[in-house]
C-alpha cells in the first residue's frame, strides 16, 4: 500500500495521510498507535469498508501485483477471502443467532465450494486448528455460550476458513486476560508459519509489537512517524514520539496510557513559542524535542537500510526557541 490518504467528506483534513505498508509472504508487521490514530481506518481502507463519511484521497494497494486500491474514490478489487480481518471484539463479529460451527462452514461451502459432509469436517477441523478443546462441541455451542478467548479462537478459525493471504489482526487480545492474550500471539504465529500468510498486526501495545512483529511502523495522528525492523526499532529509535513509547514500557513507568500524554509536553511547544500549526509535524504539541524546524512538515529521512522516521532533529541545527529567553 502506498500513499494512501483518508479524509472525512467535506473536510481538508486528512485522518489518515500517506500511509506506505508492504507485506512479504510469512510477514507479520506492525501497526502500532494510539486510539483515534488511525489504524482502524487505514486497513478498513483496504477492505473497500469505510464509514461513509470516509473517504480515500489518494493512494494504491496491491496485492500479489492485482491492485485492490486505486487512487481517489478508491475503487477495490479483490477476491473475496483474499484478506480478511479479526476484530478486539470477537462475540460481537460472530452472528448471535447462528451456531459457531455453522458459521464457520457457511464460509467453506461459500467462499470455498465445499461440499457439505467436507465443510462439516474442515470446520471441525479448523476450531481444533485454533486450539479449542471439544471442537465438536463447541460447533454446535453459540457464540454467547463461549469465553471471549474461545470467541476470538472461533474468529480466527473463520478467517482461516477463507485462506487468506493477509489477515489484518486489529487489537486482537484487547480486553482479553493476559494468559489468553499469550495463547492468542502463539496462534497467529504459529499459523503464520504454516499458512505462509502474512499479518497485518494492528495494536496500541508495543509490548505486542515486541512479541510479535518483524516490522512496525509507528502512527501518530494519522502520520507515519517512524518505521523499521522490530529490533532496530527497539534499540535504535529516532523518533522522540517511539521513544515516548517505549520508555512508557520500563517497568517503573507508569502503564502505558492509550491517550497518553508525554510528560507536560504539551506546553513545552507553547513555552518555546513554537506555533505548530499545520502543515508542521503532528506530533510537535506533544514533543519534548520541539524547535523552529518542527513548522516545516518532516520527510521521512533513511536511518537504515528499512528504518526510516519523520523528524528533523538530529537532521538540522535545532535554532532552538529556548536560546531567545
Ligand atoms: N465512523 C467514522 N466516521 C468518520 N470518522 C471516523 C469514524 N471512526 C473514526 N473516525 C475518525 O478517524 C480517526 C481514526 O480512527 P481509527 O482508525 O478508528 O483509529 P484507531 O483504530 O487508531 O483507534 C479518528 O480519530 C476519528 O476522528
Ligand atoms: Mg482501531
């Protein structure tokens, strides 16, 4: 995906602006960000399912060389299955009404053209796949009848069931127990491994990021701040925004807030007369790095071979605003 770019109608500003994802084959990559930064919208955007209010300003997706986004309006083709999407809410993805087994087979007789008897098997199959015990059982079970954990083992057998290439995976574990949340990070990889899948890891957690993902790229506001291979993102961050990020992991920070504020960061643009209004960087309100660059919107700048991040310091003399006073 390349350049892809989200406004609300009627509106100029971008929700989601130039965005770039690639995803190998067996790939699991990272999308980690704050609520409200855009994540969900970005890969909505590739399932052709937005919000009407939402629409694609610019930009292209790919798949295996067949586009599946084109340029505004954003027309998507895409064969069904091709990429499919678990939710944080798992009950609330499966229908209420309908057996857990049913729903399930329904995608292999559909989407699959199984034969019944086959689609019965495979289905049973599939939620012995995702690690749930008593899989005949539980197909018969409905969704209301299930943990949260088996719902989102349940889920994922369904998305198995359409063989996808990309499975887009947007907070997962959220709101799932931690001894569930583990299991669940062990299911995907281990399908990953199998299916040669790759999975697009959406989460506001960069401990997940840590466990899970080769690559990440880190959103703030709707904007790429900095994308890299895991490790180096880890050891080598550029971005004061990721470096936010992952001191709020040191175990004596305090827990990572999903709406987290960096330490009165908010004024420190205010207190240096830095006036960070569009088309500057986004993050500067809340950068405790801010100076007179930060006006200027930032590139994406190389730092390695697949690291790059959107920030001028370190790239310019900051003319720092402090030396005024
Ligand atoms: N249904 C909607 N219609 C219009 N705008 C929306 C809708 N849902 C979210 N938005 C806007 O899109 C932005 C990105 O939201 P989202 O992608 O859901 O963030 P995330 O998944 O990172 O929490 C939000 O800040 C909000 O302003
Ligand atoms: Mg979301």
């Amino acid at each position: 995906m390349s350049g892809l770019s989200l406004g609300l109608k009627h509106h100029d500003e971008l929700l989601v602006r130039d965005l770039n994802l690639t995803l190998e084959r067996g790939e699991i990559v990272g999308l980690v960000g704050e609520s409200g930064s855009g994540k969900t919208m970005g890969s909505l955007a590739l399932l052709g399912l937005l919000p009407p209010a939402v629409e694609v300003r610019a930009g292209e997706a790919t798949l295996d060389g067949a586009p599946l986004l084109a340029g505004p309006g954003g027309a998507v083709h895409r064969r069904t299955g091709d990429i499919t999407m678990i939710f944080q809410n798992a009950r609330a993805a499966l229908n209420p009404t309908l057996r857990i087994g049913f729903q399930i087979r329904r995608v292999l007789t559909a989407v699959r053209g199984m034969p019944r008897r086959e689609a019965e098997a495979e289905a049973l199959r599939l939620l012995g796949r995702v690690g749930i015990p008593g899989a005949a059982r539980v197909a018969q079970a409905y969704p209301h009848q299930l943990s949260g954990g088996m719902c989102q083992r349940a889920v994922i057998a369904m998305a198995l069931a359409f063989q996808p290439r990309v499975l887009i995976a947007d907070e997962p574990t959220t709101g799932l127990d931690v001894t569930v949340q583990a299991q669940i990070f062990d299911l995907l990889r281990d399908l990953v491994a199998e299916t040669g899948s790759s999975v697009l890891f959406i989460t506001h957690d960069l401990a997940a990021v840590a466990e899970m993902c080769d690559r990440v790229s880190v959103l703030f506001a709707g904007q790429v701040m900095e994308t890299a291979e895991t490790v180096e993102l880890f050891e080598r961050p550029r971005h004061p925004y990721s470096e936010f990020l992952l001191a709020s992991l040191a175990p004596e920070a305090p827990a990572p807030v999903e709406q987290g504020q960096t330490a009165d960061a908010g004024v420190v643009a205010e207190e240096k007369g830095v006036d960070f209004s569009l088309p500057g960087c986004r993050f500067a309100h809340r950068c405790p790095h801010v100076f007179d660059a930060c006006k200027e919107f930032p590139p994406m700048f190389p730092a390695g071979e697949r690291h790059h991040y959107s920030c001028f310091l370190g790239r310019e003399i900051p003319v720092v605003i402090a030396a005024r006073s």
